[in-house]
C-alpha cells in the first residue's frame, strides 16, 4: 500500500505541474528558462510514476481515465507510453471523448516512444473523421506526418484535418501549391482560407499575400490570424491597413498584438499613444515592447499593484455578474508609466528608422528572430516560430510546444542555419 500512495502522489504532482506547464507555454511573464523549471518538475513525477511499472500502471494509471481532469488523463498516457503500454494508449484514444481524446493527443505528441508515429498513422485509415483530426494533428507535432499523407488531406471533408494538414506542410512545391492553393483561398471556411494563406506565402505565391491584404481590409472572420500573416510579412506601406484596426475597439486587441510583430516605426508611434489609454496600455506596452527591446520593467513599468486612473480591476474584483473570471495571459503584463517610456522614446527614437522592420531593438534579420524565439516572453514564442518555419520553407522548425530540452536542440539548429533565413517582406519574389 505505501507504493500506491507514493505513485498517487506522484500522479497528482504530475497532474498540477503539468496544468502549470501548460499554462507557461502561453504566458506573457515566463522565459524558457523559467519554463524549463516547471517542466523539471513535472519530468521528476512522470519518471516517479514509471518506477512503479506494473504496480503503477493498474492501481493509478489505468483508473486515472475515469478522471474529467485533462492534466490527470495527460500525465497517465505519458507514463503508459514510457512503460511500453501503445497498445493500450491507441485504444483508449479510439474509444475516449473529445475532452479525453484531446489529453490522449497532447501526451502522444510529447512522448518519444518507439514506433509510435508508424503506429499512428495506420489509425489514418480509420473511417472516424473526428480521429482522423486528432491523429494528424499529433502527427504534424511529432513531425512524422509524410508529405503524401499531408496532400490527401489537403481536401478532406473534416476542417479540422485540413487545417492541420496545410499547417503542418510549411511550403508547397510550384505544381501542388498552382493545383491546389486557389481553391482553397476561396473557401468558404475562413479556417482553412487563413491556413492557406500562411502555406501560400511561404510558398512565395502572390495570391496569398493578395488574399491576406484584402481579409484584413475586410476585417473577416479569422482576423487575427491574418493580421499577425500580414504583420510579420509586411512592408512600409501595408502598415495603415493594420493601424486602421485600433480604431474598431473589439478589433485593437487583436490589431496590437499583430502590430507587435510588424516592427515598423509608425506601429511604435501608435502603440505610444495608447499607453494612456487604460483599456489598452498594457497590450499596446507589449507591442512597444516587442519592437523596440525596451523591457516594461523597473522605473518603465508601474510598481506591482499600482494600475492606472480608470483602469478597469483586476478580474477577481469585477462585480458584473457575466464578467469572464478566467485569468488570460494578457493579465499579467505590467502596466507601463507612460512618463518614462515617453523620456525613453524622445531619447531612442533617432536610431529606429522608417523603412527598416525592428525586433527587440534590432533590426530585423535571422539571428535576431532566433535570438527572439530564445529570450521572448512564452506567449509570443508561437508566432515567432511560426515565421521562423515559413521563411525558412519548413526546414528550420521550433516547436514552441514542446519540452524544452526538444526546444533547444532546435534553436541550436536554426541558430546555426540563421544566415540562409529569408528577410524579406513577404510581397519580395512572390510568383
């Protein structure tokens, strides 16, 4: 009995770390080092609960399915996974519910287990559309998904598995991205349009970046994810389609953190004169942020606690009824002292010039977008790498999702390549 004990205390442990790692994956106040911590933490119990083999796999592992906790159904996966139990792991995703299927999924994708990936896509065949989804999606994380594969589900009737398909495939060769890229560009699924968009520009085809301007004028559905395509692939003058956003106040959250990745000096001046704007200091402070390398810290930032005259109150203090209490990312940025970051720009200014796309200070180039993706807040690390995978055609990938010890070996990688990394607006040698 006291080895049951240890092993449900290990799976508990793992079940909270792994909520917290989680949730450092998309923070706005955690780096990758501080991440690699919790994560060492969340390592330490999943290898607790291999120790116990069989002993851990039937009296805690197998009844932790009955569980509604997606972290708790998570950790147990991993750990069958390492005790050599696919068998078990691919059935249970077969026969799981969406919310368990999902945790099934995400520990899949993080486990190296032997074979695994082969044994994956023999589920592919499988007349379960919904499965078919969550098995590609797990495919494409892995990296194990064949570019055949890929190209059959480029018209598969489950959005889902269409959308994780062109996601995964990065770059198209000239004859599939001509056959394929203007049918999906049309689609009447903003979802798919949106992911075709990013494997059309990476693929260098004009009508992508054509059809991303005009979503953006049109403010569609699946903005933001066309304002961030746009914004990290624009030129001078396709600045005024996104600064035009932060008039639409449903719109300016999205459009700051679009204009965030843009580097442009004008979105700089923009995200300035926000910074009096309670609603909107904080995420126009990020975007400045982002730009210009200036870290919201210290005299640049608001003592802890302090929030400025008008500022709405913290989620947990809202006294309307239907207010969303979730915490989001965005919530822990700090607030800037308008002040001081005003003194700093007056100061810096000169040195940014129109023209020219900054990130972090510096101007924009393939080290510094792999020197982004090291030191960046986790949050916006998705976005980075994503650019990172398109302007290099998918030969240089950072999966932002992963452990990071996986993380490292690939930043080392593109920081090795990071010369031959395209730098370019995405309108420059476009087909």
């Amino acid at each position: 009995m006291l080895l049951v004990d240890v092993l449900e205390e290990h799976l508990d442990e793992a079940e909270f770390r792994w909520l917290q790692w989680e949730r450092a994956l998309d923070a706005a106040d955690f780096s990758l080092v501080e991440t690699a911590r919790l994560e060492e933490l969340l390592l330490a119990h999943l290898d607790g609960l291999v120790v116990g083999a069989s002993t851990a796999a039937e009296s805690v592992l197998r009844p932790a399915f009955e569980s509604e906790d997606a972290f708790r159904i998570s950790a147990a996966t991993f750990s069958l996974l390492c005790l050599g139990e696919v068998d078990e792991v691919l059935l249970r995703l077969r026969e799981a519910e969406p919310g368990a299927r999902a945790a099934i999924r995400r520990a899949m994708e993080l486990n190296e287990a032997p074979g695994l990936g082969a044994r994956l896509l023999d589920l592919l065949k499988l007349e379960d559309t919904a499965l078919q989804a969550e098995v590609l999606e797990a495919l494409a994380f892995r990296q194990e998904a064949p570019p055949e594969v890929l190209a059959h589900f480029f018209t598969h009737g489950e959005q889902r598995a269409r959308i994780a398909a062109l996601r995964a495939a990065l770059s198209l060769p000239e004859g599939a991205a001509r056959r394929l890229l203007p049918r999906l560009l049309d689609s009447p699924r903003p979802g798919i349009r949106a992911a075709a968009m990013g494997v059309g520009l990476a693929s260098g085809v004009r009508q992508a970046w054509e059809t991303c301007r005009i979503a953006v004028r049109v403010r569609g559905a699946h903005s933001l994810d066309v304002m961030v395509l746009l914004a990290m692939g624009a030129s001078e003058a396709d600045i005024p389609l996104l600064l035009a956003l932060l008039d639409d106040e449903a719109l300016r959250p999205h459009a700051f953190w679009a204009l965030g990745f843009s580097g442009r000096v004008a979105a700089m001046e923009a995200c300035l004169e926000y910074l009096e704007v309670p609603g909107a200091a904080q995420l126009a402070g990020e975007a400045f942020s982002a730009m210009t390398g200036l870290r919201l810290e210290g005299p640049y930032a608001l003592p802890p606690g302090e929030r400025p005259e008008g500022a709405p109150p913290p989620p947990e203090f809202q006294e309307d009824l239907d207010a969303d209490l979730v915490p989001k990312p965005e919530d822990d940025l700090p607030w800037p002292n308008m002040a001081t970051v005003r003194g700093w720009w007056d100061k810096e200014k000169k040195r940014f010039l129109k023209g020219t796309r900054y990130l972090l200070g510096s101007p924009f180039s393939g080290s510094v977008l792999v020197e982004a993706l090291e030191t960046s807040p986790m949050r916006r690390r998705h976005v980075l790498a994503r650019e990172l995978a398109m302007r290099s055609q998918g030969t240089l990938t950072v999966r932002a999702r992963a452990f990071t010890h996986v993380q490292r070996a690939e930043l080392a990688k593109a920081r090795a390549a990071s010369a031959r990394i395209r730098t370019q607006s995405f309108d420059s040698g476009l087909r």
